[in-house]
C-alpha cells in the first residue's frame, strides 16, 4: 500500500507503519459514525433470519410448516399486546400481597390460623392484628374489594361498610382496634379479640351489597 504525506509525497511504509496509520485513520471521527450500531446490527439480523424462511418450494405442506407456524405466532402476539396490553405481573403481585404497610402473601385461612394460634397464648395483640388481616384477605380474595399500597385499616373499613352497610360499626371498631395494637401502643384484650373473630366469621358467609371496580383504587 501506497501512502501520501502532505505535499503529495508518495510513501511505502513497512507493515507495522502502515498498520498504525490504518488504525489512526479509522478512529476518526467521519469512520466512526459510519460504523452500524446495536440497532442496526439487531435488525439486520432479524431481517436476514425472516428472509431465510423465504417461500417454500416442492410439493406438499411440509416445507410450509415452519413458516406458518412462525406466521402464527407473531400473529397470536401482537392480538394478545391488543387485547390485554403489556404484562403487569410483578406490579399486579406487588398490588395483591402488600396490605397495612406489610408485604403478605398469606390467605385469609393462613391468617386466621396465626390469629387464633396467637389467641391460644394470650397474645392478644398479635392475636387482633393476624385477624384484621385474615378480614381483609378474605374480602380481596372474594373480589368484594381491593387495596393498594398505602390502604389503612381505616380506609379499608370504610369502603367495606359499603358491601356491609350493617356492619358499618363494628368495622369501624376493627379498624380502631388494629391502628391500636398496632401503631398506638395499645393493650389488645380477649374480648377485643372475640368480637373481631366474630366479625370476620360473619362477613364470611355474608353476600355484599356491591363490589367494587376489580381496577386498584386509588388512595385517599
């Protein structure tokens, strides 16, 4: 390879010579923007493996199977984004599990065992927050109501007045019993504790007025 230095002199440089000069030609600024990118690159490669499916010749169905199959399953995709948008799941399991300032993911029977396990104890404040909590699993897992991080007791009790509008009191005096034991210091009791569980044990079998939107609502 020939070189040129300014002024038009030919030069013919030894191999290591010329392979620098290569090299500092090249990283210049006009090479470098030349050169293909992450997306491009991507692309292209994409492009290349659809247009190796190409259109299958012979006779028979066999050489079509792979390009109809392929053909379908993009299909069935871009219907599925349509119809129910991207995935949600880890902000969905997010949604479902934290409830009072607390990831849980156990089932209203799982906290009802802890509750009446923490009754047969005397541990009456465990005992009416685990029970608390076994109320409220149970309406979510009935879809009667939903919650969202940030829900309080207190919120919760509210809305699930609606589905309940006569037991309006008593979930007012649950909400009150669980911000006590819980953020207040207070002392639970026995007979706080039984009548929670009876409330819990109502509402169970009890069919709700309305229902509310199955969409997370929004924190007041």
């Amino acid at each position: 390879m020939v070189w040129s230095v300014p002024g038009g002199i030919p030069v013919d440089p030894d191999a290591p010579t010329a392979t620098a000069w290569l090299r500092d030609e090249l990283a210049k600024p006009p090479y470098q923007a030349a050169r293909p990118t992450w997306f491009d690159l991507v692309s292209k490669a994409f492009f290349d493996w659809f247009a190796s499916l190409g259109v299958p010749s012979g006779a028979g169905l066999g050489p079509w199977v792979p390009l109809v199959v392929t053909l379908v399953v993009v299909a069935v995709v871009v219907v599925a984004v349509l119809v129910f948008g991207l995935p949600r799941w880890n902000r969905r399991s997010a949604l479902q599990h934290e409830m009072f300032g607390r990831n849980d993911a156990r089932s209203s029977d799982e906290l009802r065992r802890a509750a009446l396990s923490a009754a047969s104890h005397k541990d009456w404040n465990l005992a009416i927050s685990e029970m608390f909590r076994a109320l409220a699993r149970s309406l979510i897992e009935r879809t009667v109501l939903f919650i969202t991080p940030g829900t309080t007791a207190h919120n919760f009790a509210d809305r699930a007045a609606t589905a309940f509008p006569e037991e309006r009191v008593s979930l007012r005096t649950a909400a009150d019993l669980f911000d006590g034991v819980r953020y207040l210091n207070a002392e639970g009791t026995e007979s706080g504790f039984l009548s929670l569980a009876a409330l819990e044990s109502a509402l169970r079998t009890r069919t709700p007025t309305t229902r509310e939107d199955p969409a997370p609502t929004a924190m007041r």
